[in-house]
C-alpha cells in the first residue's frame, strides 16, 4: 500500500534516507526538517507499506515554473528497500 508519510513515519524514513545517502543523519536536524516539509503544500512524502512495515519512501517537490507557466513536480528522494 501507498500512502502518505505522517510523523510517526520518521524513524522509518529516516532509515531509508541513510541507506540510500550511505551517511549518517543527525536526528534532531533531520526530525526537523521532515516536520516542517510533512507542513509544506510544496513537498509531497508517501510511504509504501508492506505487512504494515515502511518499506519505500518517495519524496515529490512541487511548484510553479516560469518557463511553461504551470505546476512541475520533482521527485526529490526514491527508495525502495
């Protein structure tokens, strides 16, 4: 199942970011700016599920674009484990 991401998605995504990154993030700053995003209208976080457990995380980016006058969207962050 697809769904978007919430705040008690965090520790999950976070582990997935690390993994795709191969570094370590600094919690605090990370819970940080995931809240702010999830608070957002431009950024768009889901999260798949399998079984219940978080096993995907797409990150999407929207916002107007001058050179065609409308709405673009970019995905930001894609990670399947």
């Amino acid at each position: 199942m697809i769904r978007p991401a919430s705040i008690n998605d965090l520790d999950a995504v976070h582990r997935l970011l690390e993994d795709l990154e191969k570094i370590s993030f600094e919690k605090k700053l990370f819970e940080e700016v995931f809240t702010q995003n999830l608070n957002d209208k431009n950024f768009h976080y889901f999260v798949a599920e399998i079984d219940n457990q978080v096993v995907g995380f797409i990150s999407v980016f929207t916002y107007l674009a001058l050179h065609n006058c409308h709405i673009v969207a970019e995905i930001q962050e894609l990670i399947i484990d």
